[in-house]
C-alpha cells in the first residue's frame, strides 16, 4: 500500500533555516516540525527521515493534535540515529578527598542520581559500603501490632544505633534510602543530631519504618556520603556546597580523555491531545530511533491522592519519599495523553532515570513494539487513565508486544516492566522481561471487589524471569494482578527465577479481590514461595499450567472465603519436598480453601507427594511443613481424578520440562502448555499491521515516485 505524504529530512550537519529536503536538511525533530506545520493542510501525512548520527537535545518535542499523521524514521535502519540528553563532562583536574586521589570537574546546572561513563551507570558512594544498617527505633511504632495496621505509620525521624553514622560534613546532600515492604524509600536528610542519635528527613515515609512482616526495624543505607567516597573506585559524588563533580578513576581511565555524562534533560518527546476537546495526537509513529540519557534533577516528593484506596486516610498536605505501589508517580522519557493509533517500533530507550514509555489519559489503540527499553531508572512501560469507559481520557486497546525489556529499578526498584493500571482491553504479549527488583508485569489498580475498568487484558507469550534477585523487595510477582477484571487472561508465559525479601516471591500473583480471571498453558518454576498465590478473589479459573520447583509449595491462597475463590483442573505440579497446596494452620489453612480441585498431575522429585499441607516459618530454622493433610484433603472431594505419577519430563534437573512421553497427562486431559515461542517474535511473525517496517527511500521499489510516501516492508 502507498500512501502520498510529505517528506522531510534532518541530518547533524542540518541547518535551522533549510527547507528540509534531502539536499538540504534541517538538524534537528523540533525544526522538523515546525516546517511541517508551516507547510502541510490538516490531515496531510508526513514523513521525517533522521539520518545517522548524534542528536543533542535540550529541549522536548512536543506534539500536538495539529502534528497528527507524522512519523519519524530513521534513513538507515541499520544506523539508528541517536538522541541524546546528556552533558559530556571534560575538564576533569586532580585532587585529593579522603586521601584518596580524585578527578573534579564542575557540576552542571542541574544534575540528578544518574553518572554514566562509556554507557555504564556508576554508583554513589553509600554507607555501609556493603549491606545495610537497621533502625534503632521509630517513635510510637509498635513491633508487635499487626503489619496491616501500622502500614501507612510513615515518619519523618528515626533513631539510629550507636556508631552506624559518622558525622556528616554535608547532611542535605545525602538520602536514607529504605527497601522495605513492596517499595523503596528514598528521604533527603534535613539534619542528622547526634546528641540523640536521630535522623530527621525532609519527607516523611510513606510506610513505617519496620521491615515487613519481620517485628524488626527496616533496613536502610545511606547514599551519596561523602565520608565513604574513595573506597570503590569508579564512583562518583555530587558536592552541591561546591558545585563540583567528583569521581575516583578506574584503573583504565585516563584524566587527558575522560569523558562522563550526566542528563540534563527530563524528557525526549512529550505528545499531548487535549482531552477537554476530544482532540487527539493521531498516528504519530517513532521508528528506529535511539533516545538515551534522560533523568529529573529533582523529583517532586510524592503526594496524594495516589488513586489508592487508602487516599482518603492520607493527609493532602504531606510530602511523602514514595508512592504506595509500583513507583507509579514517577515520570517517562517519552510521554503520551490523548495519543490515538501512535506506535513506537523498533526503537531503543536507555539510560533514563524513570520509566522509559508512559501511554496516559485517552491512549487508545497503541502500538509499543520490537523495541529495546533497558537501564532504567523505573521501569519501562507505564499505562493509566480514568476510570470511566465513556470518558475521552479512558485508555484501552494498547499494544506492548515484542520488546526487550531489562535492567530497570536503578533508581527505583519499585518499579514495574509493564504498569498497567486503570486501562481496559490491551495486548501485553512476548516480551522478554528480566532484570528488574520488583514485578514483570502489573495490571489492575482497584482492591477488593470494588468495580474495575481493567478487564479484558491479555497477557500472553511473555517470557518473564530473573525479577527480584538483588532481595530488595517482597510481595512481587512475575506476573501481578489486582482487582476484579473479568475477560482478563494469562496465557502461555514462560516465569521462572523469581526471588524476593522477607516474604512473597511468587510466579502468578492474583492480589485482593482478583476475580474472572484465566490463567492457562504457562510454564511457572524456581519461585522463592509459590508458583501460583492468590491473595483472596472469586471464580478465577486454572488450567494446562505447569507449576515447578516453587520453594515454599506450588498453590497458596492468603485469605480463604466462602465462594469458590478458583478452580484448579488439568494442571502439571512438580514439588521437591513441599506440598502442591500450602496453606498456614489456623484461619489461612489449606483445608479452608474455597477451591473446585480436580483431574491434576502431581509429583514430588524428592519423596512421596503432598497434596496439602500447612507450614510455618520459624526464625531460627525457616520454613517448615507441619501438617500433612491428603486424606482431610480428598475427604473433602479434592482431586478425586488426579493422578499421582512422574509426568516424564525430559530433564527436570536442568529445568527442561518439555515432556518425552504424553502419556500420564493425556490420562486426566492435559493439554500440555509448549514455551518454546515465547519472547519476541521474528518481526515477519508480528500481526500487528504497525509492526512493519517503513521502506527508505533507497529501499523503495524501482518504478515508485520518490515523493511518495513509504511503503511498508516486514521487518
């Protein structure tokens, strides 16, 4: 299909006053397109030709309604062009801090977390160097009361154990930062006394101060300490009294070439219809173009309402060090609100100190896919808008597909690879998902039964893993889901290696009220819990899964009701030494669940197989199983028709859990889940009609007029 547009081109060597051809290009996106709204009528489409080459930015592009129907491609896609928002640092001097040798150069204006040298994020110095200090105390914070209840006790002043600080030369120049619960804290000292051994902060905590589900203080360290600088070579220290940059150099770096970068832009490209109008940003495609560094010199505290439940509870005239959950009020390098049919393919985002994508209020039928979103400082794709379906800033039918997507939660390991909050009816499909502290995927925003708009989600293809690893945080899963969402399916994803803190490491995690939900033919394994935890919800249904190696059990679910919470049939449990359902004696037994449990293939690679069972943690020897419960359980008309056999996985020691022989699954009519696709795809095998490449000029069929448009090519 061709389509007459009008071409535009931009090179480095550009100048602002051409008129945009190709002998004659302008030098950057923003000339481009205020010589496009000069020249084209309404509607006309329009194509920007980036050539190779390096893009410094100082300044967003921002789109409007009026810029509708425009892509910007790069010439050559196999050179991507590439936009930067960085300062480079030269003029490195000598000096001496500590006693130790150091390079000093002048900070910039505004300078923020992020330290690159040769593409490469480097630390601050921290305190202690390794691990972490605990509180000594929280004023009026009860250990022993309930971690529900104290939650939302948040602070802003702590004790601290003798001897954990020094005194500190600059204190407003260094941050508490406290993983604990699902988030992480960062809190600016205000002043440090040490006549009382008390840090006050300048935010207050969104959460007290205790670590989870633990009766103890949290964890926390110090960063950007100057009394620590010099320890670790390759790291850096903004002095903000001095206006300087330090940095202790590596062996291999040389003062006479050094060069670091630091962002000094927030933002690479901000579209914004107005939803007011019902005007929307139609078709504005992104295509082979590369946006790296990118960070906030200071983020706003985070303030209500977080469109949580517990709003109402929190005082409006508070500056919090967090949001509640999944970093959700930190900022995108690429922003979109009223954005209709737009698509950013096959490009990179990297180096950015929030999320790397954010499709706002009134983002419909979206295109996010084949690209590459990775060192980031949250995560990579954030999705919201209003809870009305009728309502223009509603958001729904989005498409994030194919992308790779790793290294996130730098800054903030809160963060999600995939938020989806109140959005409705969106593809979230293979994408290869790993390296990030906290959740893979994160969908729904409404707890308990309360109505939701975030129904009719897929979820499916994704390979998910390695989430979690550093220990950080808990309550994560490598795919999360929360609220009733009918039409909402999870299928064919392959989750392994998911690891947490103190407590919930899981594959599959339905939190409070998830409900209507489908989770069918993923391949789950290697969890530090369990492969499948519900929280609490109703008439979920699972089947053709296989669930291995969770550490803790195979199936939990917190808080037993009198409904059905889910029905659990035709699914593949392989244990090594745990129950395949695990509950908690008392009121969370396993005995109470509200589950329809039937024609399942179970084994246990280390004894005989335990088909319920309750266990305890202990502090001092861990996780136990103290109740074994097969005959309570089948009394009760569990898996009257499962079979307990080896379902002749190929290799399950090496985690290859294709099967040789059918045999034992077909008996009770498993359909056995095959992951061998997941991930991203080939781009020929993308269906999406946006996920094809745009043709260059010089790709173009002989015999096409060189003024058309492009045509469209698989990738």
């Amino acid at each position: 299909m061709r389509t007459d547009a009008i071409e535009l081109f931009v090179s480095p060597a550009g100048a602002a006053y051409a008129d945009g051809s190709a002998g004659y290009p302008v030098p950057d996106l923003v000339t481009a397109r205020d010589v496009l709204r000069r020249r084209r009528d309404p509607g006309e489409p329009a194509v920007v030709w980036v050539a190779p080459g390096h893009y410094p930015m100082t300044r967003p592009l921002e789109l409007g309604p009026e810029d509708s129907f425009t892509s910007f491609v790069a010439l050559d896609p196999d050179r991507p062009p590439v936009f930067e928002g960085a300062a480079t640092l030269t003029g490195w001097a000598e000096t001496e801090v500590n006693g130790v040798s150091a390079w000093w150069t002048t900070a910039p204006k505004r300078c923020g977390r992020s330290f690159f040298v040769g593409g490469e994020r480097r630390p601050r110095p921290r305190l202690p160097r390794d691990g972490f200090l605990r509180v000594a105390d929280q004023p009026d914070l009860d250990l022993d009361a309930d971690m529900v209840s104290t939650l939302f006790d948040g602070t802003d002043a702590f004790q601290y154990a003798e001897g954990d600080l020094p005194e500190l030369a600059d204190p407003s120049a260094v941050e508490v930062v406290v993983p604990h619960y699902w988030v992480q804290e960062r809190m600016p000292v205000r002043r440090a006394d040490r006549a009382t051994r008390t840090v006050h902060t300048r935010v207050r905590s969104i959460f007290s101060l205790r670590d989870d589900a633990a009766r103890r203080f949290a964890r926390y360290y110090l960063d950007n300490v100057l009394e620590a600088f010099g320890e670790m070579p390759g790291e850096w220290y903004h002095d903000l009294a001095g206006r300087r940059l330090l940095y202790v150099p590596r062996p291999e770096d040389r003062l006479d070439s050094f060069g670091a970068k630091v962002p000094v832009l927030e933002q690479f490209v901000v579209v914004r219809g107005r939803l007011d109008r019902r005007e929307f940003v139609r078709s504005v495609r992104f295509e082979r173009l590369r946006f790296s560094y990118a960070d906030w010199a200071e983020l706003p505290p985070a303030r209500p309402p977080f469109d949580h439940r517990e709003d109402p509870a929190l005082p409006r005239d508070v500056a919090y060090a967090a949001a509640p959950q999944a970093a959700a009020d930190v900022g995108a390098a690429l922003v979109f609100t009223g954005a209709r049919g737009c698509s950013i393919v096959a490009c990179t985002v990297d180096h950015v100190g929030g999320y790397a994508v954010e499709l706002g209020y009134g983002c419909q039928g979206n295109l996010l896919s084949g690209n590459t979103l990775t060192d980031l400082g949250a995560g990579a794709v954030k999705m919201s808008g209003s809870t009305y379906r009728d309502d223009p800033a509603f958001t729904a039918g989005n498409e994030i597909s194919d992308n790779e997507i790793s290294a996130g939660g730098r800054v903030y390991p809160q963060a999600v690879g995939v938020l989806a909050r109140h959005t409705a009816s969106n593809l979230i499909a293979h994408n290869h998902i790993h390296d990030l502290c906290y959740s893979g995927i994160s969908c729904g925003w409404v707890w308990d039964y309360d109505t939701s708009p975030s129904t009719d989600n897929v979820i499916e293809g994704n390979h998910i893993h390695h989430l979690g690893t550093a220990r950080l945080l808990g309550d994560l899963g490598g795919i999360y889901l929360l609220g009733v969402a009918p039409g909402t399916v999870v299928r064919n994803n392959h989750i392994h290696d998911i690891a947490c803190a103190n407590y919930g490491g899981w594959g599959i995690y339905l939190d409070a009220g998830s409900s209507y939900v489908v989770v069918e033919d993923n391949v789950c394994h290697d969890v530090d819990s369990q492969c499948l935890h519900i929280h609490y919800g109703r008439e979920n249904i699972v089947r053709h899964n296989v669930l291995a190696f969770g550490r803790l059990g195979a199936v939990a679910l917190t808080r037993p009701e009198d409904h059905v919470t889910f029905t659990f049939e035709r699914n593949i449990v392989l244990t090594a030494g745990v129950p395949a359902f695990v509950g908690a004696p008392g009121d969370r037994g396993v005995l109470a669940y509200g589950v329809v449990s039937d024609l399942n293939l179970v084994w246990d690679t280390a004894g005989p197989v335990c088909l319920a069972g309750n266990g305890r943690h202990d502090p001092s020897q861990g996780w136990s199983v103290v109740e074994r419960l097969d005959k309570e359980w089948r009394a009760l008309g569990h898996d009257a028709h499962t079979v307990v056999a080896d379902p002749g996985f190929a290799d399950p020691d090496a985690r290859d859990l294709t099967l040789l022989a059918s045999a034992p699954a077909s008996e009770v009519g498993i359909r056995v889940p095959d992951v061998s696709r997941v991930g991203p795809r080939p781009g020929e095998d993308r269906p999406n009609p946006l996920a094809r490449r745009t043709a260059s000029p010089d790709r173009r069929s002989s015999g096409q007029n060189p003024s058309a448009g492009p045509r469209e090519e698989s990738r």
